[in-house]
C-alpha cells in the first residue's frame, strides 16, 4: 500500500479535522496521500488533485463521510475498480460500515494487507431520443423516473428483454440494484436483496393500479422503459445525485454494467448485522 486517496463529505464540520489526523497516521507509515483539491485546499500545505483522477493513481481510496458520498466516488472509479474504504462520520451506514471510533484499527489492518472486499454490481443507464442516445449514467444504487411536482400520474412501458413487461401508471419507477435496494426502493415498499444476488428490482412508486408490485427480475436482463407523457415536467435521476429532464417518448435502456465497485469490509460486522443496526431491528 503505497498510495491512498483521500475523500470526504464537504458539508460535514468535522471531516476535515479526521482528514488531517489520517493524512499524518498514513504519512507517518510511509504511505502517501492523495486528497481531492477541495480537501487539500482546507487542510493547507498539502498538494491537492482532481476528483476524477485520483482513482487511477492509488491502491485504495478512503471515503469519510456517509453513503451518498461513497456512491459519489464510485462513479468517479468507473472500470479502475480501486477498492474503497468507507468511514461513516455519524451513524453506521449501509456502504460507509466502518465507524470512526473503529477506523485506525481497521486502517493498520488494511495497510498490512489484511483485508477482504466485496463486489457490488452496478447499473448502466442509456436515454435515447428518437433513436438518438442523448444521456448516459452509470449508477452503484439506483435509476430512478419520477414525475415533477406539479406533474400528473405517468405513463410508462416497460419491457425485460424482448417480453413486455406492463405499462405502470405512477408517479415514477424506480430500478435498483442490490445495494440500492435499501435506497430509495425500500421507501417505495421495494425488497431487501443480499448484495451478492445476481439481479435487479423494477419497484413502482406510487403506483394507480395497487396490483403493480415491486418485480425481482435476472441481472442478465435489459430492461427498456418507454415514458409516454406529453408537456409533463419528468425527470431520470442516477443514484439521486445527477439526472435529466425527460421527453414523451424517450426510452431508457437498464442493464448490468460491465464496471463494478469494490468496499472494503469491516472485520467487525457483516451484512445483516448493518442491517439489524440501520434499521433498528428488534427494537421495541
């Protein structure tokens, strides 16, 4: 382990501060670090480098902060498939498992190379316009259409493969991985899927026919959605963080990305224990 990136949650007060203090316990083990330049910026008389680069020059990337930081960054690693240690700096996470009272103990086992990661699939998103493709986004969570605030009940067809699927009429639809689904499909009435299952879950939102449920379907499956709406204000939103207005007619081509994010995991917790404590399972 000779390099590591180094993000954080911008809005947090403290992350600059355990910034700081986990530059100097890196540096002090001949480890260099590498932080994004608004970091560098803050923490002062260190070199600072674009977000986009920094996945391609170190062996590991440190994330501090929460979730949506981390899927941030993943986005940033695309193909390099850089492993990512995510520190969360308030409650415990669903991506960000590692707390900050536990972070130097798992650090000094992970600069020994003493460490396992697991793999979470991602989602390719491709909108085409009239044949035209005019977006494209590649998601950790989730892609999700949804209808302005002042938009009425939409239309939208959908397809697995070459066998049609149903036309929803909701407020929007919400297509998830594994690790999205305890995002914004688990709000929506969607399942809990174990990160290491091979699928995806196409998961209504709102819908006006209460026989539309969520459906669990193959990863192998390219799921095409079609909205059919006209002077709607509609919008595709990639893991809640960017997005694109829609037009009536535009289609949406989902399936599984040839890219993948590698997390480092917690040596103190597994899966279903993150979920006993985000959830609050058990609790009376």
């Amino acid at each position: 382990m000779k390099r590591v990136g180094l993000y954080i949650k911008r809005t947090n007060p403290d992350a600059v501060e355990v910034a700081r203090e986990v530059s100097r316990w890196l540096q002090q083990r001949g480890i260099e670090v590498l932080p994004e330049q608004s970091l560098a910026d803050a923490l002062g008389g260190i070199q600072g480098y674009p977000e986009g680069a920094i996945p391609g020059m170190v062996n590991m990337i440190i994330v501090l902060g929460g979730d949506g930081t981390l899927i941030s960054v993943a986005r940033n690693v695309g193909d390099l498939r850089t492993p990512i240690l995510g520190v969360n700096l308030g409650s415990l996470g669903f991506l960000t498992e590692v707390t900050l009272a536990e972070l130097y103990q798992v650090l000094a086992q992970v600069v020994r190379g003493q460490f396992t990661v697991t793999s979470r699939m991602m989602l390719d998103a491709v909108v085409r316009r009239d044949g035209t493709e005019v977006g494209r986004h590649r998601v950790l969570n989730d892609v999700v259409i949804n209808k302005g605030a002042l938009a009425r009940i939409i239309d939208m067809e959908a397809w697995v493969d070459d066998s049609y699927l149903t036309t929803f009429k909701a407020d929007g639809l919400i297509i998830a991985t594994p690790t999205g689904s305890t995002a914004y499909n688990l709000a929506a009435g969607g399942p809990i899927i174990y990160p290491g299952l091979h699928c995806l879950v196409i998961s209504p939102i709102c819908p006006h026919m209460l026989t539309n449920r969520p459906i669990i379907v193959s990863d192998k499956a390219v799921i095409r959605v079609e909205v059919k709406f006209h002077d709607e204000d509609v919008v595709l939103t990639a893991d809640g963080q960017v997005g694109m207005p829609l037009k009536g007619g535009d289609v949406v081509e989902l399936r599984k990305s040839k890219s993948s994010t590698l997390l480092i995991k917690s040596p103190s917790k597994d899966y279903f224990e993150v979920l006993r404590t985000k959830l609050r399972w058990g609790e009376r």
